[in-house]
C-alpha cells in the first residue's frame, strides 16, 4: 500500500489501513487495540475521527483507496498515535518503530548532557515531548509471548497445587483465566499489561477461588 501523505490540522496522518500494513498487522488488530484503550488516546493529540459530510468528502478525493470502502468512521493517526498504536501490537515492524522512538529519546538526552551551558528551550521541550510519548507507549504494551508462558506456568502450577483430581483441573484453569480477565478487564490474559505481569503472577499464586482438593 502506497504510504500517500495526508494532512490534518497542520500534521501528517495515517489513516488505520496504513497503520496497519505499515506494521505488517491486521487492520481489525489495530481497530481491536484502539477500542480497547481508547480512554487512553486524545483526539487531536494522537487521531482524528472522519465521519459524515466530512467522510464523505475524504473519500472523494481518494476515490481509487479500496480501504476505503466500507469506512463508516474513519480514524487517522498522528505520529504520536501511531506510536502509541506500535507499542500495542507486537509484530517486528511495530517494534521496530518503537525501538525508533526510544533511540531518538536517549540521542537527545545524549546531546543535553555533553552542553555545559544551560539547554536551548527548543531542546528541553522536545525532549519532555519524547519522554512523556515513551512512558505513554510503554504503558499500552501487553505481554509478549515469554510473558505469556510465565502466566501460563503460573496458571498451571497454582490449579496442580489447589486441585489433586485431574478430571476437575480443567474447570479450575477456566476459573482461574477468568478471574484474571475480570482483575485485568482484558478479553484475555494475553491482553495484560507488560508492567502489570509481576502483580499478576502475586495474584495467581495466591488465588484461592472454588479450590478443590
């Protein structure tokens, strides 16, 4: 897909296609992980959302974009909301952007450290904007598939430990994920928190629901 340039409000966008292929994902993906943190995202700091007339409009001028057909709400993303979209998926091309952005991050506060006179303002504003765009993007990440396997053992531990009765186990693997989506309000385990893995695995060695004996 070709990468065309799209302005809004003075900035370039993406729209959620391009996001996507972009990212080597699937679209559905990143709509998936956007709605299940949009409290997370601001309009107009990491999207805007295209609906209507002004769709309608959109979808004029790019009347060749098949991705285009269907839309009835269409997000486009900021460099900043692109970021935070990366940081969520877990391909290679997503890691890759994100392992962009923190190296620019430490390349600034590299060239800060070596100035022994008092930092230009320009500096000191782009580098609180690149830090605060890193503590948001880490916050969205969920486990990977290392951590996901430490849950999993955890899982499996904790149910061998409450239950000595194969035949009822696998009820109690059911009780035990679902207690960690309700905890978690995820979907799935998977979904968990990269920062959030060390209190899950608190909570599952401790758990204690419907053990049987």
């Amino acid at each position: 897909m070709d990468l065309y340039v799209i302005e809004r409000e003075g900035q370039r966008v993406l729209t959620t296609a391009q996001i996507a292929d972009a990212y080597e994902a699937e679209t559905k993906t990143v709509n998936r992980n956007f709605q299940r943190n949009k409290d997370r995202f601001e309009h107009g700091l990491h999207y805007f959302s295209l609906s209507g007339d002004e769709l309608k409009q959109f979808k004029g001028e790019r009347q060749n974009d098949a991705t285009l057909k269907f839309v009835s709400v269409l997000y486009l993303w900021t460099e900043q909301g692109a970021f935070l979209l990366a940081k969520s998926l877990n391909t290679d091309k997503a890691w890759q952007a994100y392992n962009m952005l923190v190296s620019q991050y430490y390349k600034v506060t590299q060239q800060l450290q070596q100035v022994q006179t008092q930092a230009l303002p320009y500096d000191e504003k782009r580098l609180i904007a690149l830090e605060n765009r890193v503590l948001q993007i880490e916050q969205q990440m969920t486990l990977h598939s290392g951590e996901q396997k430490r849950v999993q053992r955890a899982v499996g531990e904790r149910v061998y430990q409450l239950c000595k009765t194969a035949s009822q186990r696998p009820a109690l693997f059911s009780k035990l994920y679902s207690s960690l989506k309700v905890r978690y309000h995820v979907d799935s385990y998977r979904d968990i928190k990269q920062h959030q893995l060390q209190d899950a695995l608190c909570f599952i060695a401790s758990w204690e629901g419907g053990a049987v004996l």
